[in-house]
C-alpha cells in the first residue's frame, strides 16, 4: 500500500531553513573557517508533475535559482523537467536569511522525492553549491551547507570541512539595518588582508569552544572582536556600527554584522533577561528586530 502510494506520488513537499553567519565571514571565501546556524525560518518547495516547466514563486528575488537547479539535476539525474514548483517562505528575502540557498537546497530535495532518488546531505551541498556558484561567480557555499546540514556548523570554504557542533539555543537578537546590500559586490570589491583574516581564524576557533560551552559571555567578547575586525575590512556601514554600539550598551554580552555587511542584519548575543532593552536599544536608532529562533 505504501509502496503505491509512493510509485503514485506526483506532488511533493521539501524545505530548508534560513540562516544567520555568527562568525567568520568575508575570510571564509579565501580558504578560512566560519560557523553559521540555521533559523527556525524556512522556505518551502512544492513541486508536482505538470505537461511543461513552470515556476510560480512569487518570494523568490531571482528565479534563477530554481531554474538552474531543475537544469543541473535533471542533467545530473537523467529525469525530465514536466513539472510545476511553487515555493513559500517564512521571511523576507530582504533580510539576508539565505533565500537563495535556501529555495536552492529546498528544491534539490523535492526533485530527489518526487524522482524517489536518495542521495546524502553532501550531494546536495556539492549540487547546491555548484548552482550557487554557476549564478553568482562567488561565495563559500556556508549558506548552502547551513541549508542542508541545518543546526550550528563550522565550515570551511567550498565544503572542505563541515563540521555539525553541539550547540543549542543561543540566544540571540537580530537587526535589520534597512537597507539591502549586495553580497556579490561587497565581496568582489573586497581586498583580501590576510594578517585580518587570520585574525578572524583565531576567533573563529575560539568561538568553536566557547559556543561549545554555551559560554554566552565569552561567545559575546569574540563577536566584538569579530565585528571590529569587519570594520577594518571596511565592509560596515554607520548604522551598522551604532545598532551593534547601542545593543552592546543596553547589555548585551556582544554584537557583530551578520553576512556581507554593507546593510542587512547585525546580530547580538544577549541573556534572556535582557532582551527587552536590547531591541528597544536597537529600534530607537532604526534598526527592524527580525524575529526567528535560531539553532533547529
Ligand atoms: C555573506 O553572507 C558571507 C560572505 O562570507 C560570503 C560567502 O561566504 O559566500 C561575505
């Protein structure tokens, strides 16, 4: 009975959640560690068998994504591409979650039900990868692997190590800055300062532990350093700068942008009892608190 009902499957469901970069990036593309968590925040895929190729995804900021996966997994995987797919998301792609490689990772996943084709979390991250750097040029793939490994990674560049950490509950807060960047652009015009990167390696190793630990406190020390760094790279923007300066003031343990920097999000550890303040901190010098929870 079951084994009919999956032979007569033609519509399927899959997703992948959104991510947020805690530390380590821009040095995580030339070769270092980083590690990323996963948000409770997830963009869905439907996919079901149709007479022609087509996409209805409305939230979706370049269908490219779900078009060039179709493309590489019905080459990789020898199907057709007679199919709809429709996609829904929990957030904005204007956050910085990781839309694109979550819509990506999401779609891998339905085509591999819908086709009943198993294959293991590191073919969908080669897979995955390979469509992000098809489109954009660029980029590590630690959004990728966030999508596919979900939880909190330590990641090296292109997936030489992806490394699933025992980490739960951090306890963190989350600001918009209001404005988009381009990813693309900020790390193409990036110069690579390698003395900054290594620099980056030691609080990313350090961060590996105390993350570990839940040592909020210590966690919260390396994001400063971690941000300060970011500024010397010159990837942070003014208000930036004050939404972490301000959170950090109403007591949070630490603060850093999250991702290109340029605009989008800042994170910002902070104790439960502390919360309150530190978002009102944040949305008095316009900052937005995106709410997700994070660690899956
Ligand atoms: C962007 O969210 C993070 C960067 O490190 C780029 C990447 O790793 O692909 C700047």
């Amino acid at each position: 009975m079951t084994i009919q009902n999956n032979k007569n499957m033609n519509k399927v469901k899959a997703s992948a959640p959104g991510k947020l970069m805690l530390f380590g990036e821009h040095a995580v593309v030339y070769g270092y560690p980083c590690i990323v968590t996963a948000v409770s925040s997830r963009i869905y895929v439907e996919v079901e068998k149709n007479n022609e190729f087509k996409v209805d995804a409305p939230q979706v900021k370049d269908l490219r994504f779900v078009e060039e996966t179709v493309k590489l997994f019905s080459e990789k995987y020898q199907v057709d591409n007679k199919i709809l797919i429709k996609t829904y998301s929990d957030f904005s792609s204007k956050f910085g979650l990781g839309s694109s490689s979550a819509v990506t990772v999401a779609t891998i996943k339905a085509l591999c039900k819908l086709y009943e084709i198993e294959i293991s979390k590191k073919d969908v991250f080669d897979l995955g990868y390979k469509v992000i750097r098809t489109i954009q040029k660029i980029g590590s793939g630690f959004d990728v692997a966030s999508a596919v490994y979900e939880g909190t990674i330590y990641f090296v560049t292109a997936g030489k190590i992806i490394e699933p950490l025992s980490v739960k509950n951090i306890p963190l807060v989350i600001g918009y800055s209001g404005t988009k960047a381009s990813t693309t652009k900020i790390v193409k015009d990036l110069k690579p300062d390698l003395k900054i990167f290594d620099e980056i390696k030691q609080i990313v190793e350090e961060a590996k532990m105390s993350l570990v630990k839940s040592d909020w406190k210590k966690s919260g020390e390396l994001m400063n350093q971690n941000h300060k760094l970011l500024q010397e790279l010159g990837v942070s923007t003014e208000k930036l700068d004050r939404m972490c300066q301000v959170a950090v003031s109403a007591g949070a343990y630490g603060a850093k942008l999250s991702g290109a920097g340029g605009g989008d999000s800042m994170i910002a550890l902070v104790s439960p009892d502390k919360i309150k303040m530190v978002e009102s901190a944040i949305v008095n010098v316009g900052g937005e608190i995106i709410k997700v929870k994070n660690n899956i």
